[in-house]
C-alpha cells in the first residue's frame, strides 16, 4: 500500500525515512502502480533538508533508474520535472543538483553497461530527454563525456554499438545543433570506427554517418568520411559494403547509378507509382524542400474545361506518361460538375484508356442515374465490361543513365525527358 504523505515542506524527517524504506524494498510493484505518485513524494523527499531523508531519496532515484523497468520511472520524472518547474510548486534549481549523481553518473555506468539489450536501447532512446532537460552545456559534462570515456574504455561490441546509435540520437538533435565543435570528438569517433576490425561495427559506423552527414563539414566529408567509405564498399562483409555504398549516396549527394544529381523533388515530380520513382525511392534523399504537387494532379484539379483537360491526357497517353490515379480521380470527378456526357466519353475513350478506381466509378455512376441518361449508363458499362484488368507484372528496374540534367525550373519529369508543358503538352510555340 502506497504511503501517503502530506505534501508540505512542513514534514518531519522520520515521517519520511520509513516510506523511504518500503519504496526500496518494494520499488518494481510500485513503479507500475504509483509511478505517478512516486516521483513527486521523491521531490518532496529531495527538497527537505535533512540529510539522511536526502541522501536516501537519492540513493532511491539510482536505485530505481538502475532497474530493467527503469524507462517508465524515467519517463514519468522527466515529465514531472516540467510540470514542476512550470508551477513552481518547488525549486527546481536547488533539487536538481541531488538528482545529478544518482539520475546521470549511476544511471548511464549501469544501464549501458546492462546485458540486458532493451535496457541499453533504452538508455539511447532517453538521452534526447535528458539533454532537454539539463541543457547542451549540463549535460555534455555529466552525460556525453562519461559516454565517450566509457566508449573508449568498453571492449564489448554490444555496449559500443549501442552507444554509436546513441551519438547519433545526439548529433541530430535540435538541442545539439548550435554545438557542434563541441561534438567533434563523437564524430571523429564514429569516422574512427569505420576501421573497425569487427564488421558489424563497421557497417553500424555507415548507418550513423549515412543519418548524420547533414551535420558534418564539408571539408570532412570530403577529405576523410568519403575515402574511408570507398575503400569499405570492396569490404570483404556484404553488409558493409550495402551500408558503404548507401552512405557514400547520401555523403556525396550524387548518384553513382544514375550519373545525375538525384533530389527528392525530382523523385516527386516523376510520380509516386512509376517504376522510375520506385528506383528512386532506393536512394535516400538528399535534399529535404518543401514538394512541389505534380503538374498533371494541379493541371485536373483546376481544370475549367473538359475538352481540354481531355485533350491533354491524351497527349500524356501519346507521349507514354504516366498518369497516376491521382489525376485520374480529379479529372473524373471536376469533369462531372462540368459535363457528365462528356466525362463519360472520355472515360470510354480507348486513347486514353482510364482506368478510374472502382469507388470514383460509383460516383459516376451515381449521376447517370439521378440525370436519367440511360444510353450513358449503357456505354459506359460495356466499355468497362471490355476492358480487362491489367495482370500484374514483375517490375523491372533499367538503367538511367541517358537522364538528362535535372533543371531546376522544369515543369516536371516523365521517365526519360524532361518535360515542357506548354511546348510539349499545351502545345504552344
């Protein structure tokens, strides 16, 4: 049964040390039923200033961070520590302080340490929290400089893979943006392991890098990230030379498959659904803009006329583009509230060869039978009954290297040709 104690700072010492004592002999049962009730009574405890009450509520807060459930304890005094401060129901900066040795020193020399992995995956999954809530300056010198020393200090391949996925929680952190000299020592360390002798640790160094090369200068990347990452792509272990090859494309920015500047804005103006994109879609992106919307989905979303909306999808079908299902539905569906008939013949159109999506063809449906237009609900049923459903095939990536130079301005990309619409589509001059 929890204690309950009167929240004052009025309360005497000895009515603090004996739940002190249950709490330690029982802290796995009531961390899953009064974790929310526990972290404030140890504020409480923290703030008195007694000795005896303070040193055990901090041995407590070690003792229960320390344990295998210690994510839920963690998560809950990370919280309460905001709720606190922002109600100042205590003083935060006199509390902290007793918290430090016990929450950070203990906490990491164990858990990281621990052979249990979901408690070492743990501690790289909070140590984003913990930073926010020390501040970069805090907590580089109680936390990320025992992290470092304790890389350099552990031969055991599972501690020092995990910490590499903790660094790089930290590199990318928002909180760690503006400090990034003071990171230096981490990144050499991971560029370091690039050279591993144990291969896991190697390919791992890849994935870290290939996810943090946006923070590194490009001085380094040049001179030394990018050398050691050629070098690993005729590695002896399949895994590194995958990962090695996957970040030398993201380090470099450039595509050795496809000899092109590859960015996610021309991935997007492809389409999502050709076989080009899904290539594509192999490749990380490299640059992170803000999308522009496909030119045909823009084009059927404003369309004003059916007959030239009409007119240029059977150009896209003459030249081989791709029309997703996208366009397809927005054309169908503004076509209705323009010109049901016409709508319909389009449909029918076998130039165009729509293949509308079951649900859009309900609605069309649905407005021949409130129009009363018999002849049209019978057109378009026997051209959808004569059409057959495209069986699916075995995607087949090829070569693109004949891509021209992606511009900057171009309308949008369709396969192989860069594509402008009002010469090529508008047919203007």
């Amino acid at each position: 049964m929890m204690y309950s104690v009167e929240w004052s700072y009025d309360v005497e010492p000895a009515e603090l040390i004996l739940p002190l004592r249950v709490i330690s002999n029982h802290c796995e049962s009531l961390i899953e039923s009064h974790c929310q009730d526990l972290v404030p009574f140890l504020f409480l405890c923290i703030e008195q200033c007694h000795t005896d009450v303070r040193l055990k509520a901090i041995q407590l807060v070690g003792q229960l961070i320390a344990k295998p459930f210690s994510l839920l304890f963690l998560s809950t005094l990370y919280n309460s520590c905001h709720t606190l401060y922002s109600a100042d129901s205590f003083n935060g900066k006199r509390a902290l302080p007793f918290l430090i040795p016990a929450l950070y020193k203990r906490y990491y020399t164990l858990c990281f340490q621990d052979p249990v992995c979901c408690v070492r995956r743990q501690c790289s999954a909070v140590v984003g929290d913990l930073i926010s809530l020390l501040g970069f300056e805090s907590a580089f010198s109680l936390i990320l400089q025992p992290l470092l020393e304790l890389y350099q200090q552990s031969h055991n391949y599972h501690v020092r893979s995990n910490l590499l996925y903790c660094f790089e929680n930290v590199i990318n952190m928002e909180e760690t943006f503006n400090h990034q000299e003071q990171l230096v020592p981490m990144k050499q360390l991971i560029i370091d392991e690039l050279s591993d002798t144990i291969p896991n640790m190697r390919f791992i160094a890849c994935k870290v890098i290939a996810n943090t090369h946006h923070r590194y200068d490009h001085e380094l990347k040049q001179e030394s990230i990018l050398r050691k990452l050629s070098s690993l792509t005729k590695d002896d272990d399949r895994d590194v030379q995958f990962y090695s090859t996957l970040a030398i494309k993201r380090v470099s920015e450039m595509s050795s498959s496809v000899g092109r500047n590859i960015t996610s804005q021309s991935a997007y103006l492809v389409s999502e659904e050709t076989p080009l994109t899904k290539y594509f879609a192999r490749v990380p992106k490299i640059e992170e803009i803000e999308k522009p919307k496909l030119w045909i989905n823009e084009t059927m979303e404003k369309m004003t006329s059916v007959e030239d909306a009409t007119n240029i999808l059977r150009t896209f079908r003459k030249n081989h583009y791709f029309l997703n299902s996208k366009a397809i539905s927005a054309f169908i569906l503004n076509g209705l509230r323009l010109d049901v008939r016409k709508t319909v013949d389009a449909i029918c159109d076998p130039e165009i060869a729509l293949q509308p999506k079951e649900s859009v063809l309900n609605v069309v449906r649905g407005k021949l039978r409130e129009s009363g237009d018999g002849d049209y609900t019978d057109k378009l049923d026997r051209y959808l009954s004569s059409i057959k459903p495209e069986e699916p095939k075995e995607e087949v990536y090829t070569p693109y290297e004949h891509l021209r130079t992606v511009k900057p301005n171009a309308d949008f990309y369709a396969l192989e040709y860069t594509v402008d619409v009002k010469k090529d589509i508008l047919g203007e001059q």
